[in-house]
C-alpha cells in the first residue's frame, strides 16, 4: 500500500464517518424537533394549568373564609347554648323553690 491509497482510504474512512454523523444529525433533528402544532397544544396545556391553578387557588380562600365563619358561627351557637342552659337552670332550681313554698304553703 503506498502513500496514495493510503491517502485515499482514509479520506474515503473519513468522508463515511463524516456521512454517518450528518445521517445520525439529521435522525436525531427529525425525530426531536418541535411543530408548530405541538407548541400551540403546549401553549393550550400551560393555559389549562394556570387556569386550573387559579381555581384551585380561589376555592381554597372560599374554603377557608367558609370555615372560619362556621367556626364563629359555631362558637356563637355554643355560647347560646351555654346561656339557654344557664337560664334553664335557674328555672328549674326557681320552679323547685316555688313547689316548695306552695307544698309549705298548701301544708
């Protein structure tokens, strides 16, 4: 083998390494590139998120406004109770010293 085929081999060992490496780019570009299409459903999909978030975000305020006026409403009621309980007690414990006085009195 003399210098030029040997020259020659690897120009032609280069130029196929060089023809693989386009051929491999180019697979590579077509199967990973992005369309129009699929930008335009990603535009619609972070649109849909974001929307989705603010509605997320909006029920759980509504929530929390919800439960803390069912708190007060709560602790509201129970204070009520506790003075409807009051005063029902205080009739009661009336109502027994006014048998008592009318039995004393009726005696």
């Amino acid at each position: 083998m003399n210098r030029t085929e040997f020259v020659i081999g690897i120009a032609v060992i280069l130029f196929v390494a060089f023809a693989l490496g386009w051929f491999a780019s180019w697979l590579v570009y077509r199967f990973s590139r992005v369309t129009v299409s699929d930008v335009a459903e990603l535009e619609d999909m972070a649109k849909a998120l974001h929307d989705a978030e603010e509605q997320r975000d909006e029920a759980i305020t509504y929530l929390q406004y919800r439960e803390q006026e069912l708190s007060t409403k709560l602790t509201q009621s129970e204070a009520e109770l506790r003075a409807a309980m009051d005063g029902l007690r205080e009739a009661r414990q009336e109502a027994g010293e006014l048998r008592a006085y009318i039995e004393k009195m009726n005696a």
